[in-house]
C-alpha cells in the first residue's frame, strides 16, 4: 500500500463524517425552516382576517354528531311538563360546555408542562419510553400465553 493510497482513504473517512454532520445539521436547519414557516402560515392567517377560533366554533355547534348525542342524552333529563323545555336543554348544554372547557384546558396546559418538562430531561423521557416499552412487550408475553393456553 501507498502512503497515497493510504491518505486517500482517510480523507474519504473524514469527508464521510463531514458529510454526517454537515446532514445532521442541515436537518436541524430544515426543523428550524419548517418551525419559522409554521409561525409564518399563522402570521398570514391573521393577516388574512381568519379566525381559526370562530371557525373552530362554528364548526363544534353545527356538527350533526353531537348534536343528536346532546338531543338524545339531554331528553332523559327535561321535564316534558315545563312550560320552556328549551330552557332546560340550554342549561344542561351551558354545563357539559363548562365542564368541558375545565377538562380541555387541565389537558392544555398539564400537556405543555409535561412536553416543557421531556424537551429538558432526556433521560426522564428515555427512561419512560424504555418503560412503556417494556410494558407493552410484557402485555405481548402475557396475551400470547394466555391464548396459547
């Protein structure tokens, strides 16, 4: 072997490694990219007078779905002899919207912290991810013992 020979491989491994983090950095770019594009996408939706909020609402009060479900479910509870029974529906629907709102924003916001809380400890979340892991490879041994069985 040539001490050429010899040179050109290891440039070839350096220019390997260069080329892994010249890539592992151009992804980090390309997240960086699509985080400033995603914050641009609002941006433009605001400019364009969009209310993603009205929107939103518009849409959960004509959905047919729960409509029917609050129809059906709320009948058990209205009085046929009220004089309004309209009133009764309004008031049972305002409380699943109350309760609702309370459970929706428990979950916004425990999921922030948590997701806050992940991004910092990387070994926490490694740790847990090993765990549920090893939770669900032990449901698998006990379902495929179980029907074996």
């Amino acid at each position: 072997m040539t001490p050429a020979r010899g040179a050109g491989r290891t440039r070839g491994r350096g220019a390997r490694r260069g080329r892994g983090a010249a890539a592992a950095l151009s992804t980090d770019a390309a997240e960086a990219a699509g985080a400033r594009a995603g914050q641009g996408a609002v941006a433009k939706a605001r400019a364009a007078g969009e209310r993603p909020f009205r929107r939103a609402l518009v849409v959960s009060l004509l959905n047919p779905k729960a409509i029917l479900f609050f129809i059906s479910f709320f009948v058990q509870f209205v009085d046929p002899d009220y004089p309004h029974p309209v009133l009764s529906f309004v008031a049972l629907g305002a409380w699943a919207q109350l309760f609702s709102i309370a459970y929706l924003s428990v979950l916004i916001f425990s999921g922030t912290f948590l997701a806050a809380t992940f991004r910092r400890r990387k070994r926490l979340t490694a740790g847990l991810s090993a765990g549920a892991g090893a939770a669900f490879l032990g449901f698998a041994v006990k379902l495929s013992l179980a029907s074996a069985g």
